[in-house]
C-alpha cells in the first residue's frame, strides 16, 4: 500500500509559507517526494530545509507503524542542469540539487530515469534521482536502486513495471556498480 500525505507550513502570520507532497511507499521501504516548495520571499530562512526533515520523520513514523522499523529515506527526481533550454534555467536547477545535496541527499549513480510525458504531447523528461536516507546505514546495490526507480516511475507516474520507462533505468543498472 501507500500513504499519501501533503504538508501546509504556515509562517507567523498564518500564511502559507511552504508545502510538501510525498507518497510513503511501503513495499519499497521508503517514500518519494513529489513537490516541495517555499514561498520566494521566505527562502533562505530555514523553512524549507524544515519542511524536508518533516517528510524524513513522517516516513520513519510510516516505517514504525506499518513494518515496525524505520523506513529507508526519501527518493526524489531533480531536473538536470545540462539538459535546460538556457543557461539561467541551468543555474536554478543546479542550485536545487544544492540545496538537497546541502540537506542531506546523496546522488544515485548508475540510473538514467527518463519519466513519461505528465501531459498528452508533452516530451518525455530526463531526470537525475537523489535519496535522502532516514536511517543512517550505508545502502548500496541494484536492489536499492530498482526500490527506488519503481517509487518514482510506479508510485509516481503510474507506470508498469515492464513499461519501456522501467525497462530503460532498470537496464541501465545492470551495469552499474
């Protein structure tokens, strides 16, 4: 099953200063994080970097409450900064991957996920995965990496598991170390 949940951050004055929306997937031991955002006038002050170890300890908590131990941690696709159509969209997308890489995530080698087009007519996005661990153990291999594709590809986009989309990242890991 999955658990589904959106998060509100509201600043002093009851605004909405920010929100998350993330899947816990629980036959993959983690969860994938669709959308997080802060409201532009509030970045920089911390609340987004609040907002990701909010998602961190509701996973754990789905781990507790469904396998009785914490899950794995968080995956998540960033748009790759060599694929922007300029060099200013390429600027705000390797300032992205920043800041999660300052927030705890770590890159996943060895995946080239290409996501189905969202729209009719749109193209078909390639994204870089990065995967924010909740547990502290060292998590390697393809069987972490296939855990994590299928959140974002499965999950995420509804796609099969024999879908061309899984088939590509997935044969992409059989050559990766």
């Amino acid at each position: 099953g999955e658990t589904h949940h959106f998060r509100i951050m509201q600043d002093r004055d009851g605004s909405v200063a920010g929100i998350a929306l993330f899947t816990t997937i629980h036959a993959n031991y983690m969860a994938f994080l669709q959308y997080i955002a802060t409201r532009s006038d509030l970045r920089g002050r911390g609340y987004g970097a609040w907002m990701l170890r909010d998602v961190i300890r509701q996973v754990r908590r789905d781990g507790w409450r469904h396998a009785g131990y914490p899950y794995l941690g968080v995956v998540l696709e960033v748009e790759r900064p060599a694929d922007a159509a300029d060099s200013n969209e390429s600027i705000l997308r390797s300032r992205r991957i920043s800041w999660y890489l300052r927030n705890g995530a770590r890159p996943v080698k060895g995946v080239d996920l290409i996501a189905p087009p969202v729209t009719p007519g749109e193209p078909a996005m390639r994204y870089s995965l990065l995967f924010v661990p909740a547990v502290w153990k060292r998590m390697a291999g393809a069987r972490l990496r296939r855990m994590m594709v299928g959140s974002v590809l499965i999950s995420g986009y509804g796609e099969a598991p024999e879908s061309w989309y899984m088939r590509h990242a997935l044969g992409d890991l059989s050559t990766a170390r």
